[in-house]
C-alpha cells in the first residue's frame, strides 16, 4: 500500500487535465513497482503554488503527513519533484524530517525513478534549486507581462476572473445581469443591514450566488469590501522587484456602488462602534436618557419561552431612580414623531439650503485648521532641529510626539475634508435627503428604524412621570467637523 499526493498550481492545470495526467503517471509507477494506492489515499492540493507557499501552508500536504502516520504506511509518490517543494527547505523541514521521526522506513518516490529519492543528497539539492530558478524566472515573467499591461494609457484589465456583476469584454468589465445584485446588496448596507442578514435576504429569495449556492457572509463582506465596484481599477503588485507597486484606473468601467454610499457604508460602520449594533431591539440603545438624572438607561432583555413559543419582554431601565420602562411603550410613541420629523425635514427646501450652508462653514474651518496644522508642523521641525543641535534627547522625544499627533490631526482633516465634499454634492443634488422623503409610507425593519435616529437624534429623555423630550441634531454633518482638542494641541 502506498499514498500519493497531487498538486497542481493554477486553474488553468485543472483544463489541461493536470490532476489526471499526474495521477496516470502516479498508477503507472505503482503497477511497475507492485505497489497498490487507492483512490481514497490520493491527496490533491487544489491551485496551491510550491514557490509562493511553504509545505506546512499546504493543508493536504499536511493531512497526508498525519494520515501516513495514523495508518503506519512509509511509502509516498509524487509525480515528480516540483509537485513537493520549488525549494526543498521547507519540504524537508515540515513534511519528510517529521515523518522520518514516526516511520524509520520512509520511502518518498518521484514517478521519474525506481529509486526513493534522499532530500539531504546532494542531487536532490540541486534538483530543487533548479526548480526554484524556473519558478523565479517564470514569476518574474508574468510580473513584467502584468505591469506592461498596467502600465499602458488606457485601463485594460488584466488576465483575471471577472468580478461578480461583471463581464469582461475585449479587457474591459462591463455589467451583467448580476449587476443589479450588487448594487441591491450596496443599497442594504446603507440601511443597515448587516453582512449576515443581507446573505440570509438573498438565500430567501432563491437567488444563487457566485458559485451558483447559498450566500455565505464572507461573500457579502468581500464584495462591499471590493473597490472594484466602485468604477476604479486598482492592481497591487506584491512581489518580485514590482513589490509595493499599486496602479490605479479612475473610472475605468461603469460602477455599480455609488461614492456616496461608500461614504455611508463608513459612516454606518463609525456609528456602530460608537452605539452598537443596528440589528437590535433597543432602537434607542445609547440614546435615551432619564429625565430626572440624566442618566444613560439601561437595556434588560427578559424575553421567555414556554411551550415552544418565545415572549418578548424587553425594558430600559434607570438604575438611579428605579423604574423600568417597555420599550414596546417607547417605541410605540415616539418613532413615530422621529419618522415625522425627518420627512419633513427632507422635503424642506429650506433646510437643504441651511445644510449646504452648515457643510461650506465646516470645509472652511477644516482649512483653517488644516493651514495652522501645516505651520505647526513646520514650527516644530525648526524646534526639533534645535533640539537635535542642543542634544537634548528628552525634548527631541517630546517635539517628535507633537509631531505625530500633529501629523495625525492633519491626515484626518484632510480625510474629512473629502468625505465633506462628498456629502455636499449628494445634499446639493438631493441625493441625501431624498432617501427620506418618504419614510412614513415605508415598512421599515429595526435596523432602519435604528439607523435613523442615530443619524437624526442627539438624545430622548423620558420618565415614568413627565412627556418625552425628543432633542434633535442640529448638525447632522457634525462628524465632519474638526476636533478642537486636536487643534489646540
């Protein structure tokens, strides 16, 4: 009995028929030897490069290794001896040192010769160090074929599998039918919704995903995460003497994400961190306050199950001053008022124009400050060069981590600043306010409900013997602003 291992290192492999190619050989060997390898012990790594990654990432490798230890079995083949390590270190090391230690007999066997092959050989040294010459030739080879094609006036993609949403036509993505998919899943995020409930929306409603099954939440996460749709071709190239190239196509093609709701996918995400999940009961978690104290309320979830059927009983409580309050009863009166409130306020003429007003007088004061970032940060390089010459080790410390915290300030200035502009053309074009405008005849679900008084409201106080008092945001743009403590540092 005998165990083989096939490794093939593109997709490609798998059209030209590699896998069988490798295993005929591997049958072939076997028979003129009389050995016996079932098909249950032929391990096959899928599209795994030997040169780009060590045998210990090479997850059947590494089953193999352990298998061939369970069953007590010393006799492995391998096609030849690429398929094993474009290097040989770190075959040695991680798979034939290892096994060597469990099985005295090991005998590992290329298909090119009746005789097991000695990795510690000189032979074999030389043999894997031709490998690895080949690979490096042929990486760099397809590295300077990818950068001419980048490096051209015109974006022209290179060889690669179209995104989903896309095809690609004559080197250039142009939308499918499954275009509208991704622009429906941007659309969600930007309500809300999270990466779990937009795969579990789209399973619901029977549409396939890329590889034609259910959507999992990583495929969801990757495509929001995917600049590509956003119009823009970036490339990254990682390796060869090209390391840390990044080549970047302004609207290359037709995007299916808007740079708005980029925007709003970030601004979600800040939020979140701030006050919490979205997809949650408490629509005013981290924004109600009791009237008499002050005091944050707190959330109790004293939801039960009895025979088979779950009771929802969920409270705010104000831990101060004793009582608890159903949030059915909140919710119930004032999200109502908050959904009034914003409808008119996206219908409101007026208040478009006080926006883009409040906008303008924010980018002005970011300049300012991004102008007196600018000058400090010129005062302290002369400070520190003065330091340096005095060799004064505690104030040239002192200066530098000015100089960083300057420097941050400036970098997230200038952040803002172009997510600003941003807004304002969405405000100006009534792009923002018109995914309002009709919020009372919509249905909506709790992570919308959630979304908007996060976005609306500053805070809501409540008692168990005094009216409501919704205070709303003046600024809604207010993250946008410039820290003052930043800026006075």
């Amino acid at each position: 009995m005998a165990f083989a291992y096939i490794r093939y290192s593109s997709h490609k492999q798998v059209d030209n028929n590699s896998v069988e190619i490798q295993k005929q050989h591997i049958h072939e060997f076997a028979k003129r030897n009389q050995l016996v390898v079932p098909e249950e012990f032929i391990f096959i790594e899928e599209a795994t490069s030997a040169y780009s990654k060590s045998a210990k990432q090479r997850k059947q490798l590494m089953n193999l290794k352990e298998k061939m230890i369970e069953m007590n079995i010393s006799i492995v083949i391998f096609h030849d001896i690429s398929r094993m390590d474009r290097t040989g270190y770190s075959f040695t090391i991680d798979f034939y040192r290892p096994l060597l230690e469990y099985l005295p007999n090991l005998n590992v066997y290329t298909t090119e010769s009746n005789e097991p092959i000695n990795p510690n050989s000189l032979n074999t040294k030389m043999i894997f160090l031709l490998s690895q010459h080949e690979s490096e030739i042929k990486s760099e080879r397809a590295l300077n074929n990818l950068m001419g094609v980048l490096q051209q006036e015109k974006a022209n993609r290179p060889g690669s599998i179209a995104p989903y949403g896309y095809t690609q036509v004559d080197k250039q993505l142009v939308p499918n039918q499954d275009a509208e998919i991704v622009s429906f899943i941007s659309f969600l995020y930007t309500w809300g919704y999270s990466f779990k409930k937009i795969a579990f929306l789209l399973n619901e409603a029977n549409i396939p995903s890329p590889t034609g099954k259910q959507w999992p939440t990583s495929t969801v996460e990757k495509i929001l995460g995917n600049s590509v749709y956003t119009g823009n071709l970036t490339w990254h190239i990682h390796k060869g003497k090209h390391k840390n190239n990044v080549f970047t196509f302004k609207d290359s093609h037709e995007p299916l994400m808007s740079a708005f709701e980029l925007q709003l996918h970030s601004y979600n995400k800040q939020i979140q961190k701030e006050f919490g999940r979205l997809d949650t009961p408490f629509l005013f978690l981290k924004k109600i306050r009791c009237s008499h104290c002050h005091q944050s309320l707190i959330t109790q979830n004293g939801s039960t199950k009895r025979n088979g059927v779950t009771y929802h009983y969920h409270y705010y409580i104000c831990k101060n001053c004793d009582y608890k309050v159903s949030i059915d009863k909140v919710h119930k009166r004032l999200v109502p008022l908050i959904l009034q409130h914003i409808q008119q306020l996206a219908l409101s003429k007026e208040n478009k124009q006080m926006t883009l007003t409040t906008l303008r007088n924010i980018e002005a004061n970011l300049k300012e400050v991004i102008c007196e970032a600018e000058n400090t940060a010129h005062s302290l390089f002369k400070k520190l060069e003065q330091a340096q010459s005095i060799k004064d080790p505690e104030l040239e410390l002192h200066i530098t981590d000015m100089m960083a915290k300057n420097e941050n300030m400036l970098l997230t200035c200038q952040q803002k600043l172009t997510v600003l502009e941003s807004y304002y053309l969405a405000v100006e074009s009534n792009e923002f306010f018109a995914r309002f405008d009709n919020v009372l005849e919509y249905q909506l679900d709790s992570p919308e409900h959630r979304l908007l008084i996060l976005y609306f409201v500053e805070y809501v106080l409540i008692s168990t013997d005094q009216q409501p008092l919704i205070q709303y945001k003046d600024n809604i743009f207010q993250f946008l602003e410039a820290s003052k403590s930043s800026s006075d540092e």
